[in-house]
C-alpha cells in the first residue's frame, strides 16, 4: 500500500512541462479537462486531503479554520477554493500564527429559532450578512444550510435544522440560500437526505417508505433546490432503504438533477461514503475532505476502468463550473473586516422574532424595569448562544441573561445575584469553556448548583418577581440523553418547586426562560410557572433579547417550528429511536465491522437501522390525526402580549393554484406582529391523508392597536398532491379541500371549501 501511495504522489508531480496550456476561464472548461491529467482530475475531485479522521473538519490552507478546500491546480489556473461551516455563522479560526489580529464572526440564532420567527424576509436578511462575512475572510462556500426534519425530539442536530414541517423546513432554506449567495459566494444544502439521527450516523440504514420518503424527507429540498438553486448540495453519511445516500444515482441523479432540475455541483459530508468510485458513478462529484487513501482508490479505479473516464470528466466539469463563480477566482481580495457590529444588530433583530411565548397567566409579562428580580439558574449566567460541532460559531461575546437585565435597566436581586456569581466563579461552569467557545463534543450537565432554601425565601420577600433559566447544549456526532437533556434533573426540578412555591406564597410572579436547542419535558413542571418563554439558542445576543421580551420593549412574535408533546413516550418516533428504546449502547465498532462487511446492514434496530414506521405522520401530521390530546403545545404555536383576530379569508382561482387572501387586525392594546397559517384538509380518497398540512404561511409587519392588514398568500394545485406508490406519481385527487387559515396547527379560525376536479 505505502508503495501504491509513493508512485500516485510521483505521479501526481509528474505533471508534463508544457508552457501552452489553457488556463480556466468560464467559456473554457472543456478545453481545461482535455488538457488535465487523470492525476489532476482525481486532485480536484479529492478535497483538502486530510492525513487521518482526526484532520476532518479543519484546515489551515487558505483560511485557518476552514474546513477543507477545492484543491487548485495552478499549472492551469484553477485556484484553490476553501469551503467553512455554518450554519449559524461562519466557523473559522479566530486567531492565526503570527497575526496579532483576531477574526470573530457573528453568532446568529440557531435554525430552529431561525424558522421561530417565521418572517422568510428576515431569515434572508440574515443570510445576506452571513454570507458578507463569508465573502470578506475569504472563504467561497459556506456548509449551510441544514435542512433535514426534526423527526424525533432527541436528534442531536435538530438545533441545525429548521422545522418538523417540509413546508417551512423548505421555504427557510431557499430564504438563507438566496440571502447568503446575493453576496457572490456558495452555499451547500445538507445532509441530502433523510439524515435525521446522529448516532451510528455514519452507518445507519434509514428504512421509509417511498411516499414519506417524497413527501417528508425529500420535498424539503426539492422546495429549496428550485427557489434558491444552491452551488452545491452534500450527501448524508447515513443509508437510505440499504442504499448509500453519496452513493445513490437515483437520488443524486435520477431525482435530484432529473427531477428537480439541480445545476450546481454534489459533495459528500466530511468522511463520507464508502467506495470511492460509486460515489464518482452516481453523480457526487467531491469527495471532502478526502484523504491519501481515497486520492489512490480513485485513481486505481480510472487506470483498471471501474470507473469511467466520462464519469471523471462530468464530476471536474461541474466542478470547474463551480469555480469559475467563486470570488477566489475574480480575484476578490477580502477585506478581513466585515461589520459585525452592524451585523450584532442584526443578529438580535431576528432573535427578537424568533422567541416563543409559550404562557403568560395573569399577565405575569412583561415586567416592569423599575422592579427587582431575583435571577436563578446556571443558564441565565452562562447563556447558551447555540450549538456544538460544525455548527458552533468562534463569535466575540455572548451576552449573558443577567447582562441583559442590567442593559435593559433591572435591578437583580443583590443576594441571589451574588451566589451565582461566587457559584460560577469555584466552578468555572464545569464546562471546560475556553473564551466563549464550545468544545467539538460537549455533554453539558444540567445545572448542578443546590440553591440555599433560605436564599430563595429571602428573594421571595425583598424582589418582586423571580426568573428562572434552564439550559440545554448539544451537538454532531452524538444524540441527545433521554434522562439528562430531555427531562429535567432532580435538582431543576427542585429549583422550580421552591422558587414557585416560595414567591406564589407572597403573591409574586415566576417566569422560566428556556435556553435550549431543542424541546424538553414540559408538562412536569410548567403548571408551577407563570410565564415561559422558549428562547431556544438565540446567538451572542441572547441576553439582550430576553431582557428586551421580559420588559416588553419587544413583543414576542415567534411561532413554534416544532409540535412539543405532553410525554416523550407519545411521540411517534418514540419507539424507533436510538436512546431510550436502543437494544444496547452505541459503539463505533459496528461502524468498523460495517464497513470492512464484516457485519450485515441491519444488526442492532435504531443503530444500524431505524424503521420508520410513522411513514408520513410526522410531528402535528401525526397528532392532529390520531393522538391531538397528547399534545402539550401545537405546532405554529406561539402566544403575543397583544390579540389578534382573523377577520375575513377569501380563496380566489388563480394560474396554478389560488390566492388565499387573510384580513388581520390587531385587537389589543399594544404593537405586536402575528402569523397566518395556511393548512389544507383533503377530501376522503384512495390515499391516506393527514387530518391537515401546512401549505403556505405570512407574517404580518408589526400592526397598531386596532390596525388591520391584509395577507395575501399563494397555494399551488401542485402542493396538494400526495405520491402514489403504486403508480410512482404525484396524485391529486378530486373532490373538496378545506382551507383553514390558523395561528397553529390545532386552531380553525376561518375555513373555506375549494372544490378541486
């Protein structure tokens, strides 16, 4: 092997001393193929070059950081291009040998809170300044967005990814898309597809059926792929019915360039896929970020003619194409300094929308700044910007909820302000955090501080309401602890019971801010608060924003993205899942064993397989039709501290589809903005049907009291069709459909009949 390596590093040097050879323009490229050697092909199609695993994901060609390049070519004037993570900012490296300067970018707003706001004109905006960050340090592609679905509660990647919905999920995507490449530089729509557990990631087989295959798992990037046309998409690690997602011509070639009319070029996730050749034969044209060993199988595999040399040339054809769009290859020079104080405003301005709030009883919020408030939790002193792995962001700062009390005018309660302060000074959080950064793993505990009793009875008789956080990080690589991050620990728990149990007896209010990347048990604790507030992982201006929601200064508007159930247990996923109901641990043998074939596929159910028994009920599709009581708090939910009502819906034929037009007025005594949900109820037919779907959706600008707008949202003929597996075609069947327009999924505030022939 150490000598096959020798001769193809020989051979990739021995490039022929020609000095008349075609340097890469964009009306050139298949004078550029014709004159590459097979070393050269192989090259470009073979990223970065990682020397092992543990080089996967960090690279120091180009941009420190980075992670990982389009290798260039200069004997042929192909420059090397540097790919880096999203995709809640760009993730570099924010210091470099030599360079007393530092590079921070902007933490934004995790996906899901993202898709929490609901306002795609904002989701885009905030593109457009993530995407100037990538453009002014130099990196042509940005790895973002995420748009896999949040079919289970547990994923530990769900914070990367937008909605339960491939409606919403879709419509997101294409917004940060669009808004990112107005700058001039790439992106790449992941993890193409179905890729929707972490553990075993690498090797499990996703068994689903065709029809929740279309129309769940696929339709979300269908939706992105021909409203935005990314530059690039990536491949998923996992299988797909024992097909490997980078290596499936279907998917990447039959659907994707066939079916949806993709242009841009495929690449797999970082170590992804098997054999090297197959992922060239079904239309993944990169391998990143590649390795040696990878290099040789591929050029083995064009000298002994496994692989086809039509093959290679289509790969570095899209390729080059791709290159010749890059900034790297204009000749842009970035100017290292992007304006993230201009794109901190931006990034809480979303923020702000993204907040959902979940319960306000007695009218608990929003509290007033000349009130004291005495601040419990590890969480409101180590706020939680966002996630781990890939998708974490080396950003400036990030404000803390107890700095954002003290922006926002609030006194804290001086006793309970200092214990957190000494607590969080001997403990140094416990979570080896180095200057504001998460490592790549994190197993972050839930707080483990036992507040005094009588701390808390002295709070509850001098300040005069109390606010609670609660807080939950995870991230790539591992999936999320039913016991430890789902529910709450012994400790939170008791936290709560005294906190509420203490300031209800004097008459006082207490609100729980939720610092998460996703869902956790609600239903054991939440009638001993007054208010909640779901902030998700709001970015470096989490504690600015929360402030701003408490004291009123900002009405809340977020909607949620995600059905949260009233158990775990009630999830239609429950039961195929790699936590709880796993046969046993997960260990990265079976992977070894898998791939070297020493094991079958399907060994350990939810490791190696999962079944995706729920077919297309998923999330509220699955609750509205069959459970609608285990649901704690609907999709699309999310209340204001203002009312709004739903006047008048009109649904009117138009070329394609209808024009469902909505008359909003705000009913209530302050500002606020709301958002109109489209579902649609098809008629009894051949097809099983949800009781309802999400089909369009549009949030109001920020209305007056007493101000009314009119909403005016699009419903194609095409959106209503359901795959048939038996005739492998999109059907939609005749009779009447019923439009209802909602503020969440459970809610049937206006309702029209469409009859559909």
């Amino acid at each position: 092997m150490v000598n096959v390596l020798i001769t193809a590093l020989l051979l990739l040097n021995a490039i022929p001393e020609v000095t008349d050879v075609p340097q890469l323009r964009e009306d050139n490229i298949h004078e550029v193929i014709s004159a590459m050697t097979d070393e050269e092909k192989c090259t470009l199609i073979v990223g970065g070059r990682a020397k092992s695993f543990n080089g996967i994901g960090h690279t120091n060609t180009g941009v420190p950081g980075a992670a990982s390049v389009i290798n260039g070519i200069p004997r042929l004037g192909i420059p090397t291009v540097v790919l880096a993570d999203g995709p809640a900012g760009l993730r570099i490296s924010p210091t470099r040998e030599g360079d007393p300067r530092t590079f921070y970018c902007t933490g934004y707003p995790i996906a899901t809170m993202l898709s929490s706001t609901w306002n795609l004109d904002l989701v885009e905006e905030a593109g457009r300044n993530m995407g100037n960050e990538v453009l002014e340090y130099g990196v042509d592609i940005l790895l973002a967005p995420g748009a896999n679905i949040h079919r289970n509660p547990l994923c530990g990647r769900n914070f990367e990814y937008y909605s339960e919905d491939p409606l919403l999920t879709g419509k997101m995507a294409a917004a940060m898309i669009n808004g990112i490449e107005s700058n001039g530089v790439g992106t790449s729509l992941k993890h193409f597809a179905v890729n929707n557990q972490e553990y075993n990631r690498l090797s499990n087989d996703a068994i689903v059926s065709e029809r929740a295959l279309r129309e769940i798992y696929l339709r979300n990037f269908e939706i992105a792929v021909k409203e935005s046309q990314p530059w690039t998409i990536m491949t998923s690690y996992n299988f797909i019915n024992g097909e490997h997602a980078a290596e499936s011509p279907r998917l990447l070639t039959d659907i994707l360039r066939g079916e949806w009319g993709f242009e841009g070029a495929v690449m797999t996730d970082w170590g992804g896929g098997y054999d090297d050749a197959a992922i060239v034969r079904a239309g993944n044209e990169m391998i990143q970020p590649g390795t040696d060993e990878r290099y040789i199988n591929l050029l083995t595999a064009i000298k002994d003619g496994s692989l086809s040399r039509e093959a290679v040339d289509r790969a570095v054809e899209r390729i080059l194409q791709l290159v010749v769009k890059t900034p790297k290859f204009k000749g842009y020079k970035p100017s290292e300094a992007p304006d993230l104080k201009e794109h901190a405003k931006v990034c809480k301005k979303i923020a702000d929308e993204g907040v959902v709030m979940l319960k306000n009883e007695g009218a608990a919020l929003p509290v007033s700044t000349d009130q004291e408030i005495a601040l419990f939790g590890v969480t409101s002193y180590d706020f939680i910007a966002g996630g781990t792995g890939s998708g974490n962001v080396n950003r400036p700062y990030v404000v803390d909820l107890m700095s954002g009390l003290s922006n926002s005018g609030f006194r804290l309660e001086p006793d309970v302000d200092a214990f957190y302060k000494e607590y969080m000074e001997d403990e140094k959080y416990r979570r080896n955090r180095i200057n504001g950064t998460n490592p790549w793993y994190v197993d972050r505990e839930p707080a483990i501080e036992v507040v005094p009793v009588e701390l808390i009875q002295n709070a509850a008789e001098n300040a005069d309401a109390a606010v609670i956080t609660i807080g939950r990080v995870f991230g790539e690589g591992k999936d999320r602890d039913y016991f430890h991050s789902y529910l709450l620990s012994a400790r939170e728990q008791e936290l709560i019971d005294c906190v509420s149990r203490s300031f209800h007896a004097k008459g006082k209010k207490v609100s729980v801010i939720l610092n998460c990347g996703g869902v956790i048990d609600m239903c054991s604790w939440q009638d001993k608060a007054d208010a909640i507030l779901l902030c998700w992982q709001p970015g470096q201006e989490g504690g600015n924003t929360v402030a701003s929601v408490l004291c009123g200064d900002v009405n809340p508007s977020g909607h949620l993205p995600s059905t949260i159930s009233v158990r775990y247990e009630l999830e239609p996923t429950a039961d195929n899942f790699p936590q709880v109901f796993a046969d046993k641990p997960f260990n990265y043998s079976y992977y070894r064993q898998i791939k070297t074939k020493k094991l079958p596929l399907h060994t350990v159910r939810n490791i190696d397989y999962t079944n995706y028994e729920e077919g297309i009920y998923v999330g509220y599709r699955y609750f509205n039709t069959f459970a609608p009581k285990a649901v704690a708090y609907p999709f699309g939910f999310g209340l204001s501290y203002t009312e709004f009502d739903f006047k008048k819906m009109d649904v009117k034929p138009a070329e394609g589809g209808w024009n469902v037009s909505v008359t909003v007025e705000n009913t209530g005594k302050v500002a606020g903005k709301d958002v109109v949900q489209v579902y649609v109820k098809a008629p009894k037919g051949e097809l099983d049907k949800p009781e309802r779907e999400l089909k369009g959706f549009a949030k109001t600008p920020e209305l007056a009291p007493g101000e009314s707008c009119e909403l005016s949202i699009f419903i194609s003929h095409d959106s209503l069709a359901s795959y048939d597996e038996k005739s492998s075609s999109w059907v939609v069947e005749k009779g009447k459909y019923t439009f209802v327009a909602a503020q969440d999924a459970s809610d049937n505030s206006l309702k029209a009949k469409v009859k559909v022939d």
